[in-house]
C-alpha cells in the first residue's frame, strides 16, 4: 500500500470530514430526540414522563449490547457501507417517532436507533479513527466528539424552534431530513478503510523504509495485544476501572440544571443558562483534552480531568452562597465532561495498542455504558434523599481522582509489558 493524497489532503482527514459529517447530521439529530419533545409529547398523548423516557433506556441498553457485534462487522465488511446503512436505520427510527399514538411505539424507536448507533456513534467512532490515525489520534477524535457538543446545542434550539412553529411531529421528520441531507452522501461515499483507498493509515508512512530503525519504530507503533492476552492481563481490568469511574462520574453533570433550579431556586431559563454553559465547557475540554493526549501523554490528560473536576464541583458548592458562581461553574465542570467520551478510548488504546483495540474496546464500552445508564438514576437521589446534590458533587470528585490514580497505576503496568515486547520486535527487526 501507499499514501494517497486527495486534493492535497492525506485521505485520513476526508475521513474526518465525514465523521464530522455523522455528528452535525445523524447524531446530533436524534440526540434531540426527547429533551425539547418530551413536554408536547406528554401533553399530547396524556402519558407519564418516566415512561416515555424509558425509550432512553432501551436506546442505550439495545446499544450497548450490540458493541460486540457492530465491532466485528465494522471490521471486517466494508465499513463506509456498513455506517451508511446503520445511519437510515438510526434516521428512520427518528422520522417514524412522528406517526406514534402510543409510548410503547417509541420504544420500538428506541431499539432501532440503540443498534444503529453500536455501528455510529461511542464505538464505531473511535474504530473508524483507530483504523485511520497512527498519529494525532487523540487530537481528532477530540474534534469530532467537540463538533457533536456544539451541533447539540444548535439542534436544541432547532427543534424548539420546529415545535413551536410547526408541532412535535413535523420538527421530528424535518429533524430526521436535516440529518439525511449531511449525513448519508459524506458516509457512502467517503467512508472506507485504508485497504479499501489503498494507502496506509496517516502517520504510518515509516512502514515503506529501508531504514532499520524506521522499521522498528513503525513495528513498535503497530503493537497491540491480542483478545485474549489483553482479558489474561490485570492491567487492562484496572484500566477498565478507570473507565467504569469516569462512566458513573461524568453522570453526575447531567444533574447541573437540576441543581440551579431545584436546590438554588433559580429560574428554568436560569438553569438553561447553565446547561449550555456546561455544553461550552465540554466543547473546548474536547479540543483541549485530545491535544494533551497527544502532545503530553495519557497521564497529563487524566490529571486535566482530575483538576477540572475538581475545580468545578468546589465552585459548585461555593455557589450556594451566590448562585451565579454556577455559571462558571458548570463551564469547568465542562472542562472534564469529555473524559468519558475521549480519554476513555485514548486510555485503552494505551493500555491494548492498535492491532485489537476494535474488539477489545467494544467488550469494555458494553459495561461501561451498561454501568454509567443503568446507575444514571441513582445520582438523582442524593436530592431525593438528602435534599441536597452535595453529595453527588462530591462523589464526581472523589470518582475523577480516583481514576486519575487508577489509570496512571494502569498506564504503567500495561508500559512495562509493552517495553518488552518492543525489544523483542527490534531484535527480529
């Protein structure tokens, strides 16, 4: 193989542009699915809010279940294929929510979208990269999950703007029509594998030297332990602990305009204000947290969610005193939201290496999103028992900075395993 170029560009950063592509599009267009929607819907059809809500959960379970699955098929079928046909899947669960008349219909929704996005979204996101980046891997994947943040907010204020002027059930097929538009052309007909291209992933170019010590190099980056070493070694499981705590912790911000409004008496709009200040934060913590990965290492970036974190809840608990500290507040705490959905990959991909990070990956995400939504609830009674989120800010912190000694603990187990087996490689070399 060889490093194709198209339009002056390596074909890796077309990929992103289609990824890009997914999040403005697909995603960000079901992300939208309840929030704005639940209030009309509910008035509408004259049912609970739990239990149209439920269709969250089924999403998220039907999802996590499917991780293994869409792994292999993402890996070893034609990918660009495989997302697009994921993609209609997902959208068309999103247009049909408009013809239902009863709540167990949106669950059937919900199942549809749940296993479309095992081949879309947490998983097939970091697998298509992994597939692409040898190098600036943290620093794109970081880009992508920002430009899902930032396209979150805007199809908030799309939908509310499409409810009010048209009703629930027109803004969810304009919804669902929007996100076909962005995103099926750029997945068809961009997405490939680099076999598929034929030329070799960005960064890897070394692999085509004559150079002894190139060849080392490009052999040492390929690394990765199989399936089985990686679930025989006790480094990945403490790494994988890591993982379970950013899952449950990064929960407890989903609570931040419950907090504002319930405890602190503020207004709806008030804690509108603070969710999308916290929005704000994850975007640029996105940015930020895949160039740290990069530039200064796993560790640094598991030390910027720890500080973040921290920082955050304390202002968190300070603004009781005056609440517009929640503001800047949420903004930090923002600051770390991303640690779930970029750190996590980035860890793992540290601890197992390349060459199997796609299987390994999505068995460890099926727990850590099982265990992150299950638990997702139970934050919400530190308030119903104790009358207070102080708890719960105090959990996250406690859970940031236990990660933070967890996967450095892991990042250093799993390096000392990889130093050997480097050695070995430049020998055959």
């Amino acid at each position: 193989m060889k490093k194709i170029k198209t339009g002056g560009l390596h074909y890796a950063w077309w990929i992103v542009i289609a990824c890009i592509c997914m999040k403005i599009g697909s995603s960000a267009a079901v992300a939208a699915a309840m929030s704005n929607f639940i209030t009309p819907i509910v008035r509408d059809l004259g049912c609970e809010v739990s239990a149209l809500t439920t269709f969250v959960s089924i999403e998220a379970v039907a999802m996590a279940l499917m991780y293994t699955t869409a792994s292999k098929i993402l890996t070893t079928r034609k990918i660009g294929r495989v997302m697009g046909i994921a993609s209609i899947v997902e959208l068309g669960g999103l247009a049909l929510m408009s013809t239902y008349r009863s709540v167990p219909m949106f669950y059937f929704s919900g199942l549809l979208i749940g296993v479309a996005q095992a081949f879309t979204g947490f998983v097939a996101i970091p697998i298509l990269l992994n597939m692409w980046f040898r190098k600036k891997a943290g620093t794109v994947l970081g880009v992508v999950v920002a430009v899902s943040g930032a396209a979150g907010i805007l199809y908030n204020l799309l939908s509310a703007q499409l409810i009010t002027a048209f009703g629930w059930r027109t803004a969810y097929l304009v919804l669902a029509a929007i996100g076909a538009v962005i995103t099926l052309p750029a997945v068809f007909l961009i997405i490939k594998s680099p076999a598929e291209v034929g030329c070799l992933p960005y960064g890897a170019e070394e692999a085509g030297s004559d150079e002894p010590e190139k060849r080392a190099d490009w052999a040492a980056s390929e690394w990765g332990l199989t399936r089985r070493q990686a679930f025989s070694s006790l480094f990945l499981y403490v790494a994988w602990l890591a993982c379970i705590m950013y899952s449950y912790g990064s929960g407890v911000s989903g609570y931040t305009a419950t907090y504002a409004t319930m405890e602190l008496g503020q207004s709806i709009n008030f804690g509108a204000y603070a969710g999308i200040a916290l929005s704000i934060g994850t975007i640029v913590s996105s940015l930020i947290l895949g160039w740290i990965n990069d530039r200064l290492g796993v560790r640094a970036g598991l030390v910027w969610g720890a500080v973040t974190t921290t920082l955050g809840y304390v202002l968190m608990l300070v603004s009781k005193a005056n609440p517009l500290l929640v503001l800047p507040a949420a903004f930090t705490v923002g600051l770390g939201s991303s640690m779930y959905t970029v750190q996590c990959p980035l860890l793992a991909r540290s601890i197992v290496g390349v060459k199997h990070y796609s299987e390994i990956w999505s068995l460890m995400m099926m727990a850590n999103s099982l265990i992150g939504g299950g638990l997702y609830s139970s934050i919400g009674l530190f308030y119903d028992k104790l009358g207070s989120y102080t708890g719960a800010f105090i959990m996250a912190i406690a859970l940031y900075v236990g990660a933070l000694v967890v996967g450095a603990l892991a990042i250093s187990l799993a390096g000392r395993h990889k130093k050997a087996e480097e050695e070995l490689l430049k020998q055959k070399l």
